[in-house]
C-alpha cells in the first residue's frame, strides 16, 4: 500500500467504493522533516540592538544651529543622575538600586516627562557616563530614554 | 470419542496455564493499528510553532558563557555587521583577538590602535568589495554591533567605542536581549520590511 490511494479492489464493472483512505506515511515524513530542519535553525534567544550615536570624547553635547530645541545631556555618575536641558539644570537624582543590583529608573522617567512637556520637540539626548559606570547600567538609561520620546540617544565620556 | 492428534497431552489443569499454552485466553492479535491522527496533529502544531518562531535573519552573534548581555525593551532588530565582543577579559572583533581587557585599563590612552586597525581593515574590504560589484545601493553605513557583557565598565567602552568612531563605524548598535514588547521600538525583532 505504497503511495496513491486505495480504491479497493473493485471488480470488473463493479462499483467503487465512495469510501477512501489518504495515505498519511508521506505526509508524516514530510512533517518529520520540516520539523528537524525548524529546530535545527531555530533561534531560541531573542537579540535587538540600541542604536546610538558616538558622541567622540567630547563631553560637549552636539547642536545643529537649525535645531531649535537645547542640547539636553544627562551626566551619569555612580552616585547620581544630573539631566540638564541647555542652561536649565534639573536636581540630581540619587542613584537607587534594585533587588538584582539593578539602577532604579523611575524618578527619571518622571523627569523626562517633566522636560517633555517643556521641549515636546526633544528627540535627542547625550549621555556623559563616567568611568566607573557598569555596561548594563549604561543601557537601561539608553533604554529609557528611548522609551520616553528622546530616540536618538548619543554616548560621550564624562569630563573630568 | 473425537480422534485427536498424536502427541503430548497435558491433564485437564495444566492445558488452561498460559504457560503450556492452549488456554481459554486465545493468542492475542499481532496487527494493531497505530492512531495517526493525534500523531498527525501533533506534527502540526509543533511545526506551525516552529515557523512562528522562525526567525529569517539567522544568528547575528555568537553567544558566549563569558559575554552575558544586558536586557531592554526598546529594541529593533539586529543586522548583519562587524561584531565587537567585549567580555570582563577580552576583545574580539569577528574572531580575532584584539586584546585584554586588564592591559586596556592600564594605559591611558582614548582609542584602542588594534582594534582601529582591525576596523579599517574591515572597512576598507567592505568598500573594496561593494566597488568590485559596482554596487552602489551597499553604500558602507558604518554599522557594528557591540556584544559586551553587562559588567564591562564604562572606562573600557569609551575606548572601544571611540575606537569604532575613529575607524568609521559611527552608528553603533548595542546587542541587547530582548525584554517583553517595547512600546517605542519602531520596529521590533519580530521583523521590518
């Protein structure tokens, strides 16, 4: 019973049976197949990117002379958070951290959202992050800030 | 009296033992059939999660033990391009050892000259290759992707992301795991056009 369908054994001239049986061997090796080949080229681990810009060594934050909006930068240090908005400098916030060691964003986020209501047109951050400061730490607040309305994030050593 | 076959006879208990065989039991059939219908939906459904799954791009990056990335919400989908991996002891680009991490620290200097040579290597057979296939569109773009583990201080990055700069490579994408479904990600990993 390789392959095709069975139409039984019909006599000559007889009638054929209405009832037929699909073959399912190659339809369940065709499955096995695709299944091998699925997990084989399978991606278990899900991988995005944040795209930012280099800032260069500069601690100075980047301003077209068309850009109407100041120059916001946000100063990170290992004890605290100063976001500052062209002169206008915003209270630090004191760096907390969570259960896993990790920073604890949410009076910035409230910030951000206080300088998005000032600077609705604000799309672009500088962060000037000082030596000492953890990788992962660094992106959580890159993060963030693309999070709340501030998409193009750019990275520079903090001076001094 | 029914003539009966020449041969052993066992007595009247011994020839019900299933031992000895000839029981009331009877011989259980050989040929059973085997139910391909849950078999068969089975096989459906694992394979239509597998393409649910599936993702077109391939592994951009290698994954290492000693390379665990950070998380974040607000991603996009990664692209093929040089990759720096920069773990608390190494840095690799592509494969190729650049230099320690410890001897990195010490000195003082911005940039790193290994790995900026390394880059402009890269670049330059970029451009080579895209001229020789007279293909305008590839324009290079001066992607990298950064695979740094979460501990790597930013005393180390500066250098190596000042490095990328210096060698071309100024759009700078930071390996991530995705975390639940960004609301700001303009196009998650699940694909762009």
């Amino acid at each position: 019973m390789a392959g095709g369908m069975d139409l039984g054994t019909g006599g000559k001239g007889g009638k054929k049976p209405l009832d037929t049986q699909i073959n399912l061997v190659p339809f369940i090796d065709l499955m096995a197949v695709t299944i091998s080949f699925l997990i084989m080229t399978a991606v278990w681990t899900q991988i995005g990117k944040l795209q930012v810009a280099n800032s260069g060594a500069s601690a100075e934050p980047s301003n077209s002379p068309e850009d109407k909006t100041p120059p916001i930068s946000l100063l990170i240090t290992e004890k605290e958070l100063r976001l500052s908005a062209g002169t206008q400098n915003f209270d630090p916030i004191p760096v907390t951290r969570g259960p896993n060691n990790k920073i604890e964003l949410d009076k910035l986020r409230d910030k951000f959202k206080e300088l998005k209501g000032q600077l609705p047109d604000a799309q672009a951050i500088t962060l000037q992050a000082e030596d000492g400061i953890r990788y992962e730490d660094l992106v959580r607040i890159i993060d963030e800030c693309k999070g709340d309305g501030l998409p193009q994030v750019s990275v520079a050593a903090a001076m001094g | 009296m029914a003539i009966e076959i020449p041969g052993k006879r066992w007595g009247k208990r011994l020839s019900h033992s299933k031992v000895f065989g000839h029981g009331s039991h009877g011989k259980k059939q050989i040929y059973a059939d085997l139910l391909i219908t849950p078999l068969v939906d089975m096989f459906v459904i694992i394979v239509l999660f597998l393409i649910a799954n599936f993702s077109a791009t391939g592994e951009v990056l290698m994954m290492s033990h000693d390379i665990q990335l950070p998380e974040a919400f607000n991603v996009t989908e990664i692209e093929m391009a040089p990759v720096v991996m920069v773990s608390n002891t190494d840095i690799v680009v592509s494969g190729t050892a650049i230099g320690r991490v410890d001897d990195l620290t010490k000195d003082e200097y911005l940039n790193i000259p290994a790995l900026e040579e390394k880059l402009r290597e890269m670049k330059k057979q970029y451009e080579d290759l895209h001229a020789l296939a007279k293909d305008t569109e590839g324009s290079f773009k001066g992607d990298v992707n950064i695979q740094a583990n979460k501990d790597v201080q930013f005393k180390v990055m500066k250098r190596v992301l000042y490095s990328c700069a210096t060698a071309g490579y100024t759009n700078l994408n930071f390996a991530v795991l995705q975390k639940g479904s960004g609301e700001g990600a303009p196009s998650a990993a699940t694909g762009s056009p």
